[in-house]
C-alpha cells in the first residue's frame, strides 16, 4: 500500500489529479480510514472545486466575471 501512496502523491504534485484520486479510493477501499489518502481527496476535490469556478468566470460573457478572471489570473 506504500507504493500506491507514493504513486498517488506523484501524480497529484504532476497536476493528475483523476488518477491520483483512482489511487487513493483504491488505498481506501483497503482501509477506509487512511489519513493521508483523506487529505489528498480533499486536496484534489479543493483544486476541483477551484478549477471548475475559475472556468465559470473564463467561459462567461459576463465583463465583471472576465475582470474577475484576469485579476486572478495576474496573481497566480
């Protein structure tokens, strides 16, 4: 199980996240507890979450939302 969670942490820190996250309901189909498979769903459901609303704002047609866009865009 040590390696899965290796292999999970690589391909979250490489921006994979769908499969690191396979990997991760595979280690807690094993045990439902694991600490570390928790916080990296978490993590990756947050980088989700982030993501679909920076995409909201890049696919509107709304101005306010464009400007939205770009400021964060110039913070990153």
């Amino acid at each position: 199980m040590k390696n899965k969670m290796i292999d999970a942490l690589v391909f979250e820190s490489k921006g994979y996240f769908l499969k690191a996250n396979e990997i991760y309901d595979e280690i807690l189909t094993l045990d439902p507890q694991n600490e570390t498979a928790l916080a990296g769903k978490k993590r990756i459901n947050e980088m989700i979450t982030c993501n679909r609303a920076k995409l909201e704002l890049f696919l509107s047609d709304d101005e306010t939302d464009q400007i939205e866009f770009e400021r964060w865009l110039t913070q990153i």
